[in-house]
C-alpha cells in the first residue's frame, strides 16, 4: 500500500504546539524504514524548500476556469432564476472534472491513501484518507469567542458532523482523546487509533550553561525562582486565573516571577490590563514568541511550568517540560493524567486557590525534587515518546485495507 502524507507548507511556527508537532511528526516518518509491505511518500499543493529522504509528489489543486459562457450563466443565474438549474449543472460539472484531474494524477503515482497530519484537513476530495484529532474544543470548553466565532463553529460542525465520517481511520493523541470521540460524537470506536503525543524538537537542544545565564539575565530573573506558562493568548488558554493564584504565592516574595510568552490570538491587551489592574506587573513578564534556546532554558531554570488550559484532553508542553526536567503542574485532565502519570501535580484549572497550592509546593525544595524524581520514573516508562508514535503509526497502516 502506497500512503502520501500530506505537507502543507504554509504552517507557522507562531502556530506554537500545533507546528511543533506536526514538523516533528514529519521528520519521525521521513527518517523512519517502514514495513515492506508500505510505500510511504509525501504530497503537497505547493514546492518545499527543505530536503527528504522520501518522494515528494507536487498536486496541482488549481481549478481550470470556466468558459465564457458558463460564466455568463453562473453570473446572471441571481438573475434569471431560469438559468439556476442549468448553473448547477455547470458547477457540478465543473467539479466532477476538476476531481478526476487530481484523482487521475494520484492514480498515475499508485498512491492508495492520503494521511493528513494535522486535524480538519482535507486538500483531495472523494479519495480515501487518514484524518488527525487533537481536541473537540468546541463541545468541551465554554462559549470562548475562538469557539463561537460564527465561522469557525460552521467550519467545525459540518466537519465532524460530516466531513469526518468518510475517514478510513482517524488518530488522535490518547486513550482520552479517544473516549471523547467515541462519547461526544458517537463515532466509531474501531475507526479510532491512538498515535501517542510527544515532545517536540526542543527537547533534543543543547544549550551551555553560559547561553542559559545570558539568556536569565535577559529576561532579569533568577533559577528556580520563577514559573513559566507557554500559550498563545486564546481564552481557553485561562491566564487571568493563572496571574491571581500566582499574586497569591508572590505576596510575600516580590523576587518571584511569573514568566509568560505566547502569539496574541484576541487576549493579551486583556491580560496585561489584568494584570497592571492587580499590581503586579513587575512580577509578570510578557516576553513575547521565544526562540527555542529562550524556551528551553526556561524549561530547565524554572520553578514549575504551570499549565492551567481549559483545552485538552492532551497537551505538549507538560511532556516538554517533563523531558528536560521541569516540574509539572496542570490541569486535572483525564488526558494529562495519561501523559504524566504521578510526575505532575493537578489542579482544577477553575480553582485558582488549587493552582496557587500547587505553585507553592514548588517553592519548596524538598517537594519540588519529589516530584522530579517520580517524573522522571515516568518518563522512563512512557508510551509518549516520538519513536513510539511513529511505531503506532506503522502499526496502523498495516491494518488497513482498501
């Protein structure tokens, strides 16, 4: 069996967990001697600028334009209700032709399926493919304006209510990701494969510790006496409550801080007047989108990451963090449980006195390096490790018949 996984250039970095992922993903399958039983190839709508070990397949998704006269016809079809039908029969037409093209051009690489490594994907119509999941965010969290936005809650709701379904298999990243299709969608249970999370590229970086002391020095804060939160400033995201628990633990400690980097996505001029409105923004730094040397040398000089999302099930940074030898601390998601098993400390992210508890457990060595030393135990013994991943995803592939 032929599989194409799908590229799609345009991800972002500033996309933040979503392209650490999907670019990690990415290099575990190009690197990887898969079963001879699979042919695994790449595909894309656009040229790449970076080498691979596998094929690359370039898809023309541009659609020829109509004739002059089936534009007349489209256009004036408000018009003239006579010429509807006939306007939908030029379209249909048109987008049978534009279909077979694509079909035609896959059919002449013999490849089988297409899998695409990010959710709600879907570039080639009507041939059969893989899907990825990450959340269900728009049944789980709170009307947020992310969720409610009249379009993205169209985009989403035709996709899992429709578009999903035609999915040979769809991964997602746990056991709990897993349940919360089965349960919230009713989606078939054997259709659903886990292909564990991992950490990202990050965790592999060498940084001396001269770069890890200029880099302190840059942001003016101190090893082992700040907390760090990675997230871009959605709603879900939960920073208001994070900077009132953290205002508690600082009452008394004015060298403690509070570390927060991240893309704005609507929220930060709201959490930084937040945060000037409770008196704290010498202790609350906002230092912008990171380079992963910035990002890991927090990771390694933190007092804690605190992950206080309202998204899950599963998230990357707590294995991050937990790779590189951070302490955890996060919400209390079925999911993150799974991730990290009794190598972090939970809260409910809506309790900010439960948050600010297990901030202050940090500050105390002695439990800091308890939970350090079972975080490592777990992570010994995990299943969320990228060699894992890519193992499942074989594992899955070879499962499938078309």
């Amino acid at each position: 069996m032929k599989v194409a996984v799908w590229i799609n250039k345009s991800m972002d970095p500033k996309l933040g967990g979503g392209f650490s992922y999907t670019s990690k993903l990415l290099q575990l399958i190009d690197d990887k001697q898969f079963n001879f039983k699979l042919e695994i190839c790449f595909i894309g709508s656009e040229a790449i600028s970076f080498r691979l070990n596998k094929p690359y397949f370039h898809v023309d998704l541009t659609a020829k334009k109509l004739s002059i006269l089936n534009q007349f016809i489209v256009s004036f079809s408000r018009k003239f209700r006579i010429l509807k039908g006939l306007k939908n029969k030029i379209q249909s037409k048109h987008r049978s032709s534009y279909i077979e093209r694509i079909h035609k051009g896959l059919k002449e690489n013999q490849i089988d399926i297409i899998y695409y490594l990010a959710p709600m994907e879907l570039y080639v119509p009507k041939f059969p493919f893989i899907s990825t999941n990450w959340d269900l965010g728009h049944l789980t969290l709170p009307p947020f304006p992310e969720i409610t936005e009249e379009n993205e809650l169209a985009v989403r709701t035709k996709w899992y209510d429709k578009t999903l379904l035609s999915a040979k298999y769809v991964f997602v990243e746990s056991e709990a990701g897993k349940k919360e299709l089965v349960e919230l969608l009713s989606y078939p249970k054997e259709k659903i494969k886990v292909v564990p999370i991992f950490p990202g590229n990050l965790v592999n970086l060498k940084v001396s510790l001269e770069q890890q002391k200029v880099i302190l020095q840059k942001f003016n804060i101190e090893k082992n006496n700040f907390f760090m939160y990675p997230a871009q400033f959605w709603k879900h995201k939960n920073h208001e409550r994070l900077i009132s628990a953290f205002a508690k633990v600082s009452k008394d400690n004015i060298k403690l801080k509070l570390i927060l980097n991240g893309s704005d996505k609507g929220e930060l001029d709201n959490v930084l007047k937040f945060i000037d409105s409770i008196g704290i923004s010498d202790q609350v730094n906002y230092v912008g989108f990171l380079s992963n040397e910035e990002l890991f040398t927090l990771y390694k000089n933190a007092s804690a990451l605190v992950f206080p999302s309202l998204l899950g099930p599963t998230n990357m940074p707590p294995l991050e963090a937990r790779a590189i030898g951070c302490p955890v601390l996060c919400s209390d998601f079925v999911g993150h449980k799974e991730q990290l098993g009794d190598g972090a400390l939970y809260f409910n992210p809506e309790n900010e006195d439960e948050i600010a508890k297990s901030m202050m457990a940090m500050l105390d060595v002695r439990e800091r390096k308890a939970l350090q030393e079972k975080a490592t135990a777990e992570f010994n013994n995990s299943k969320f490790k990228g060699n894992i991943a890519v193992s499942k995803i074989e594992e899955h592939l070879l499962a499938i018949s078309i």
